[in-house]
C-alpha cells in the first residue's frame, strides 16, 4: 500500500455500528487506544472489514481537529 498521507496507525477491528448508510468502524492501535471513524457502506463492504480483522487508520494532516476544555 502506498499513500500520501504520514499518519499510518496499524490495528485491529475492535467493533463496528451499520447505519442507514454509513458505518462506524472503531480499531484499537493499540491496548486500550482506540481511534474511530465513519466511512460509507460501501466501502465497508469493499475493506471486507470485520471484528478482529488487522486494518489501517489513515490519518490525513489537513483533517485532524484537536481541542481542550
């Protein structure tokens, strides 16, 4: 796999909720770290992601938001 993107978290497929047309996909990167993510239906199919299933949290610098309380 090559990519543009410099933030590349490995993982595994902790769980994921099918909604009407998206899904959200939760991987843990590592004990206890989880990062989330909302991709479509579509995709979810193509990635043929599951539980438990090794996969890639793709970060891309210009979309990251960090806030504070």
């Amino acid at each position: 796999m090559k990519i543009s993107a410099r933030n590349v978290l490995k993982g595994t497929v902790l769980s994921y909720e099918i909604g009407a047309v998206n899904v959200e996909v939760v991987i843990e990167i590592a004990p206890g770290m989880e990062i989330t993510s909302v991709i479509t239906k579509e995709s979810f199919n193509n990635l043929g992601l599951e539980e438990g299933k090794e996969a890639y949290a793709i970060i891309k610098g210009s979309n990251v938001m960090i806030g504070t309380d």
